[in-house]
C-alpha cells in the first residue's frame, strides 16, 4: 500500500514537472473561480448558517411539517434552511456543527448528510440565466432539486425510537462563526483548485471530445466547470438535463469538499443520499422534458417509456421497503 501511494506521489510530481504549463494554468483558472464565484457566493451563506444553527434555541412553527416528513428531530429547522438554500457544502458544515455541538446524535447527523447538502438558489439562478433562455427554467430546476432532496430523505432509512436531544444549542459569537466560515472556504477553494488542474490535464486529453462529453466529464468532476461548459452546448434541452443531473449528483470535488468539512462525523449517507437524489431528478427531469421543450422531437419520444418505468420502479420500493416503514408510519402516510 505504501509503494503504491509513493509512485503515484512520483508519478504525479513528474507530469507536473513535465507538463507545469498545464498545471500553472489549471491553478490559475480555479483560482480565479474562487475568488470570482465560490467566495463571493459562499461565504455570506456559510457565515449566516454557523451562526444560524449556533444560535437557534427554538422550534421553527413554519417548518415543524417539513421537519417531520424529512425525519429531522423537532426544533432543528434551522438546518433545513442551510441545507436546502445555503449551496454546496454549506448544508454539511451545518450538519456538522449541529452534531459537534450536541443538538444531533452521530446517527442522526450522517443521514442528514444524504439530503441537507444542495445547490444554492445563487448558483442555480446565476448559472441558470446563462444557459436557459427561458427565466421559468432556473425556477423549475430548483423547485425539483428540493423536491428531489425531500424525496431523498423520506426514502432514507431512520432510527427507530431515536433519542430526542432536548438541550439547546450552547450559543456561539459572530468571531467563531467567522473563524469557521474561513476554515470551511479555505477547503472548499483547496479542491476546487485542484480539481481544476486535473480537469486541465483531462482536456488536454479531450481536446477533440464533443462539447456533451467534456461537459459530462467535467461535471462528473467539479459542479462549477461542468455547468459553465454547458454553455457550449448548442442543443438547450441537452443542457436542461445534465444540469439538473450535475445539481443533484454534486460531482466528486463536492463529495471531497464534504468529507473535509464534516470531520469526524464521517460521511455517513451521503453517497446513497446523492444516488438516490440523481435517479429521482433524472426521472422528474425526464418528465418534465416535453413541456419546457416541446421542439425535443428526438428525444421526447421514449420520455413517456422512461416514466413509466420509473413509476413502476417506485411502485414496486414503496410496496417493499416504505409501506410498513416506521418512518412513514410516524408522519401518518
């Protein structure tokens, strides 16, 4: 196991010394989307999340429906906020900040990471107004994302007789939250700086590749160059499905982001929480697809076979596994 990681450590410092060109430009480039996108967008969100979720001694009313169908133990809305509207992995560092500061058992914590870490409404509407024509699209695509993520949870197995921590979240200053919040980017900017040079290296590779599969590629790798290189997509439905498909997978620098922001909690379900996520947003993307683009002749003519695939599909993991579960027994489905 040790040889192996010294030559790929070898390996890899030799193709930078080779090819430092690629990778010089590579880390200029993911710099340059920290500092003109991640930060900007995710440094207010993660900020208001800390102390959000290190401040919040009560129930919010508004959410008690939402708390319950989602399977999040009464008077922790605030990480519902976080972690469908605060953006990739702002939704995470509030699980694990919740659970670190006793208002979630581990068990608890690592299941809400399957489903309370999503795309930011910033990102999805920044994004979406470049690549769709029509403004509705970006709020379609964020209404099923959510949609998706609740989904998500109500299909991911809970604890029976959970214990129900009562004691309020021990208050924290704006000064930690800072503190945190700059920890937390400094992560976030470290993987995507580094995936962005393994993606400049991959396009190398690629340069004759059609703009769907670098698009694919890069998406599969790192959320932010997958969407931005939608733009050279021609075909707008193209684009309407692997942007959905790239929100709700997350892609892998994501998946990193997460893993060093939760800690010691662990990563719990994330990956199943993501696949689970992927396979319902592809389906309601799917069904959706005649109506946003009725001109989608080639593809919109086994869009109806697909669904009714999928319905038989959740036919047949509701009669199995959800029918009798405890979960929804609780909720009163």
């Amino acid at each position: 196991e040790c040889v192996r990681k010294y030559i790929f450590a070898i390996l890899a410092m030799l193709i930078l010394i080779f090819y430092s060109k690629t990778a010089i430009a590579g880390g200029q480039e993911g710099i340059e989307i920290c500092l003109r996108t991640v930060i900007p967008s995710l440094f207010p969100f993660i900020l208001a999340a800390q102390y959000l979720c290190g401040n919040l001694s009560q129930s919010i009313k508004i959410l008690n429906p939402l708390e319950r169908l989602c399977g999040i133990p009464k008077g922790r809305g605030g990480l519902l906020i976080s972690g469908f509207l605060g953006g990739y992995p702002v939704g995470a560092s509030s699980v694990y900040s919740a659970w670190k500061s006793g208002q979630l058992t581990k068990s608890q914590g690592q299941r809400m990471l399957g489903f309370l870490n999503n795309a930011g409404p910033a990102f999805i509407f920044g994004m979406g107004a470049a690549l769709f024509a029509n403004p509705l699209i970006p709020w379609v695509v964020w209404a099923s994302h959510i949609i998706c993520a609740v989904f998500t949870a109500m299909l991911l197995p809970e604890e029976k007789d959970a214990p129900q921590i009562e004691t309020s979240p021990r208050a924290v200053t704006l000064v930690h939250c800072l503190k945190n919040t700059i920890q937390v980017l400094a992560q976030v900017c470290g993987w995507v700086i580094l995936f962005r040079m393994i993606l400049a290296f991959l396009f190398s590779i690629l340069s004759s590749a059609t703009p769907e599969i670098k698009a694919a590629v890069a998406g599969t790798l790192e959320l932010t160059n997958g969407c931005l290189l939608l733009q050279t997509i021609p075909q707008e439905w193209v684009r309407y499905l692997l942007f959905t498909l790239f929100l709700n997978m997350g892609g892998l620098c994501v998946a990193m982001q997460t893993i060093s922001v939760v800690g010691e909690l662990g990563i719990g379900m994330y990956w199943r929480g993501k696949v689970m996520q992927s396979l319902l947003g592809s389906l309601l993307c799917v069904l959706l697809l005649p109506l946003l683009f009725p001109n989608a002749q080639a593809f919109t003519h086994t869009t109806y076979m697909v669904v009714i695939a999928g319905f038989g599909l959740a036919g047949h993991l509701w009669k199995k596994y959800l029918k009798n579960s405890w979960h929804f027994a609780k909720i009163g489905v």
